[in-house]
C-alpha cells in the first residue's frame, strides 16, 4: 500500500511497516498526544516548575530493531512518503 493508506491505518489505531526496511520487528503508530503535569526528576523539570500543565500534541512513534522495546519519535523520509511497501503489522 502506498504511504496515503499507511497514514489513514495509522490514524485508525493500527501498526504499520515499509517491507522494505531491514530491521526485524520495526513498525510505527500514532500517538495521540496526551495531557502531562511536570513531575520531579523527570525532564521536563529541568524547565519547567514542579506541577506545570503541558499538552503533548499527537506524533508518529517507531517501535526500534532494537531487541529491548525501545521507541523514537519517527519522521517521514522522502523514500518513506513516496513508498508503495507499506504494510499493516499484525500481532
């Protein structure tokens, strides 16, 4: 599927992957973003005071290759946009 349908799946709640990359297990989905407050020892103490309000706006992450479930806010490439590999990651 194309990248216009990855977006829509995406968008429904689903996990997609291009056939193309070379990682095994790598997909990505959509965050919806979320209401945080600051909280102590957190990063965004470092910034902000202790309590304050924030809205974290909706992103696509990447779950990596990596063996350990580690995620990475994700960003279209070119090559991913244009892309006709796209797939619906079951399971």
């Amino acid at each position: 599927m194309d990248f216009c349908y990855a977006l829509t799946a995406l968008k429904e709640g689903q996990r997609v992957a291009r056939k193309g990359w070379n990682g095994k297990g790598m997909f990505v989905f959509f965050n919806p973003g979320s209401e945080v407050k600051v909280t102590e020892g957190r990063p965004l103490a470092s910034a902000f005071p202790i309590g304050t309000e924030c809205r974290m706006l909706p992103y696509i992450m990447m779950k990596t290759a990596d063996p350990v479930l580690t995620f990475v806010p994700w960003l279209a490439s070119q090559t991913d946009i244009l892309a006709e590999d796209w797939e619906i990651v079951y399971g």
